[in-house]
C-alpha cells in the first residue's frame, strides 16, 4: 500500500533530540518531554487527520472515526500502533520532518 506523507514543521526540534536519546538494545523509550512535539493533528494525503494524543504518559494515535489506539516505540523515530496496524516513521529533512504513515497488513 502507499505511503501517506505528511510534512509537520513544528517536529523538527523534537525529532533531533529523540534521535540523540536513541537507545543501543532493541527496546525504546521516550520520556514525556521527548514527545511532546509530536501530538496534534496531522492532516494526510489521503484526506484522512491523524492525531497523536497524550493520555497519562502514554503516546496514542487515532485516524478519523477510530477509537486511539496506543503507539509504542520501536526505533529512535518509528512508532507503531498496539494493534499493529500503522507504522509511523519520522524524518528529519531540513527545516522540516517529514512523517510517513504506512497501514500494516
């Protein structure tokens, strides 16, 4: 399936400091701060709004119409959705970063 692309311009900042903050082993870990940046509504190519939200100290993505679902980090910038349904990838570019949402089979 198509990549849908979106192209934040507040992430930047928070995207450099996740990636210095990656860890060396297979679990990853982002404190509250880390994220901060990353939620709000991101609208994307396809017409669909996603929204990362804050619950407690927990990171949650939601698409129009679903329920939230909770992310858990599996890299210094990629994320995916407890139901392994989306795979979120954040890339710094320059005065950007850039957001690819892919639905997992």
């Amino acid at each position: 399936m198509k990549a849908m692309r979106i192209v934040p311009g507040a992430l930047a900042a928070a995207l450099a400091l996740l990636a210095a903050s990656g860890c060396a082993t297979r679990e990853y870990y982002h404190v509250p701060h880390e994220m901060a940046e990353l939620y709000g509504a991101y609208p994307l190519s396809d017409g669909d709004t996603l929204r990362i939200e804050r619950r407690g100290n927990r990171a949650w993505a939601r698409l129009d119409g679903t329920e939230p679902v909770r992310l858990r980090a599996v890299g210094p910038l990629e994320f995916v959705t407890q139901d392994q349904a989306l795979h979120l990838r954040f890339e710094p570019l320059a005065f950007t970063t850039e957001v690819v949402v892919r639905r997992l089979p």
